[in-house]
C-alpha cells in the first residue's frame, strides 16, 4: 500500500525527506537538552518515584 502511494503521488520524496529531517531534528534536540541538563535535575527526577513525602 505504501509503494503504491509513493509510485502515484508526485513529489512524494519530498514527504519522505522532510519527514525524516523532522525525525532528526526531533531526536538531536532531545540529545542536547539532556546532555546540557543539570546532574542534580536528573538525580531529583530519578528519585521522585521513590520518595515517599508526606508533605
């Protein structure tokens, strides 16, 4: 079905290009913003389940 849909519609590379540049992007940013997060951000997080406050 999918190749059908790729040899009918014209310009369909586009749509398989942008859409994995949108998937890069997507997954490169995720990377910066967890290698540029705080450790202590990161351990607090970790342990929010395991923390039992009665607060």
């Amino acid at each position: 079905m999918f190749k059908q849909f790729l040899d009918k519609v014209e310009g369909s590379q586009i749509y398989l290009i942008s859409s994995l540049g949108i998937f890069l992007v997507f997954f490169i940013l995720v990377f910066i913003m967890l290698f540029l997060m705080k450790k202590e951000h990161i351990k607090h997080m970790s342990e929010l389940p395991l923390k039992n406050d009665e607060n």
